[in-house]
C-alpha cells in the first residue's frame, strides 16, 4: 500500500488544473455517452501509449514482436516525430507509456524521449524484459525521470522462465533488477518505481510462492500477477494455468474455452487515451496489435483532430451497440 501510495503521490505531482478538468469532462462524457447510447467526447486524451519500436530480443509465443509476425511495418521511433506528440498534447496529457510492442531499450533514443517527456510534466512509464539493465543503462535511467519501470519476468529459474521467454536469460534479468536497485538506493530515490509483472501461465504457477519470497528480497516495489493472453484460446493451451483465478479462460462445458468475462458495451480505454505506433499511427488500443483499427496519423494531423474524429466516434459507436462484433474485443479483459 505505501509503494501505491508513493506512485499517487508522484502522478499528484504532474497533474495541473486543465488536466484533472480535462479527466473530469472525459469521465463524464463517458457516463453520458453509456447512458444516451452514442458517443459524446469532451476531453482530450489523457493518457498514451507510444511505440519505441517494434523489435525484440526474445521470441515469446504470445507475442507478434517475438513471433516476427506483424502485419504492419516495422521500425523504430524518431524523436522528432515524439517531441511533435509531447509538444502539441502536454497541457491535458497526465501520463505517458512508453511502450506498444517491442523492447524499448532497443532504441538507442529511448531514454532521451524519457527525459524529454519528464521535462514537459508527463508522468513517465515503460515496459521491459530487462536484458538491458547494466551499469551504463541504470544510470541513465536513473538521470531520465523515468517514474515508473514494469519488468516482465515470467519464471524464477532459468528452466521455466526461458519456456515463454523464449531466448531469455533469467540470471542477466535478475542482475540488471539487482543493480537498478542498489544504484536507485545509493541515490536515495525513489524512481523509478519498480512493478515485477509477472504472467501466471500452467508453466510457472508453482513458482509463486517462491517469486513472493525473492521479489521481497530484492525489494522490487510491487508484484503484479497478470493472466496471459492466448490467441487459439478456444482450443485450450498449456499456458492456462490449473488455478482458475489467474486465467483469462474458463472451460465452457463443451470441451472448449471461453474468456471468464462477458463483453459488455462499453470501454473506459476509448474515452481515456490512445495508443500511437513508431510511425505515428493512431490506434484505439494494445490490443490492436498489428493496427487494423488506424484512426489517423500523426505525421498528417494533430491527435486532438483524430480524437474527435469521425472515424473515432464510429468505432466508440460500435462499442456502445455492439462490441463482440469488433476482433481486438474478442480477447480483451476490460
């Protein structure tokens, strides 16, 4: 709870006026728009997710990085074209992700637009497998303002972790984790925060109790569980683990599976933010993974124009009529 609370604390940092209003007006055109049945849009975004690039390192199953299986072009980030996104949305944005797919460490500019983003009062957040985490790195990332960094480590040895994070060296991960640290302790700070993410599959759920145990000495800030997405998950899979509570699939009494939550129409993620791809692409969400959902392009036309845009409010309208005929909704768990 106190880790929680130094992460509020930290985001209550980077928040004005215009951007709680902002949040206010898009909570309630999102209520509104539940409740008319169309959808109304009063705010600006106020979260993102932007792409540092689309390669990888690993080759994890689930994954269209680690599969090398994108439908979409491929490539990394320019900053130019990421200071043009921070400049043009900084007054209403209040926290920015950086991370898609890929492995961000993997663009040589990563931790610039990390710093640069840090300076314009964004909260900053990214998501990685941590094989990048030496004494070089660490200190960069601990001069970013970086504020909060989600390590993905799925086993906690070599034998089962390498299973989903095919290519993966358990023992680099754990090192990088080890020294970010020591180094954040000797500094006396308290950023990056820390989130060990970690997907509970029928491959790994017995390491649990020992991953509570090492994340308490490694004084990691906060163990995250996440169910795995699956993409055959009809047909069952390895991956759904026995205990039920950590899967995102319940059999469905014909000798296949379903996802445990029923779709409702609605969804808080086309009123709150948007996800932007390396080439300035403008997606609804990560579960869009190969972008067959673009709403605009921010090399064309500035993200509030696309926000409100016809194409955008069609999609929300969808949402609201009918959201088991959108794919991207099919394997979501909001």
């Amino acid at each position: 709870m106190k880790n929680k609370w130094i992460t509020a604390k930290a985001i209550l940092n980077y928040l004005t006026f215009i951007k709680v209003w902002n949040y206010l007006l898009l909570q309630l055109s999102f209520q509104f728009s539940r409740l008319v049945g169309k959808p109304l849009i009063w705010g600006k975004p106020t979260t993102l997710s932007i792409e540092p690039t689309t390669s990888c390192n690993l080759r994890c199953p689930e994954c269209p990085s680690g599969l090398r299986s994108f439908s979409r072009p491929t490539g990394m980030l320019q900053e130019n074209l990421f200071e043009n996104v921070i400049l043009e949305n900084k007054k209403h944005l209040s926290w920015l992700h950086l991370y898609f797919q890929g492995e961000p460490f993997l663009n040589p500019r990563f931790l610039e637009m990390v710093k640069f983003a840090d300076s314009n009062r964004i909260f900053t957040s990214t998501s990685t497998n941590a094989h990048y985490l030496d004494r070089k790195t660490v200190k960069s990332i601990l001069e970013s303002g970086l504020r909060q960094l989600i390590v993905s480590m799925d086993g906690i040895s070599q034998d089962v972790y390498e299973q989903y994070r095919v290519g993966g060296n358990l023992e680099k991960v754990q090192k990088g984790l080890k020294l970010l640290v020591e180094e954040r302790e000797k500094l006396g700070s308290k950023f990056p925060r820390i989130v060990l993410q970690f997907l509970v599959t029928g491959q790994n759920e017995h390491q649990l109790p020992e991953l509570k145990k090492w994340v308490e000495e490694m004084k990691v800030d906060e163990l995250q569980l996440k169910t795995t997405q699956i993409y055959d998950y009809e047909n069952g899979s390895e991956l759904i683990p026995t205990d039920l509570g950590y899967s995102r699939y319940i059999p469905d009494g014909q000798g296949k599976w379903k996802l445990k939550k029923k779709l409702e129409n609605k969804c808080w993620r086309m009123w709150q933010g948007a996800v932007v791809t390396w080439d300035g692409k403008v997606v609804p969400c990560c579960f869009d993974k190969d972008a067959s959902h673009v709403m605009g392009d921010m090399k064309l036309q500035p993200l509030t124009a696309i926000w409100a845009s016809k194409a955008y409010q069609l999609f929300r309208l969808q949402l609201l009529t009918d959201r088991t005929q959108i794919e991207i909704c099919k394997n979501c768990t909001e």
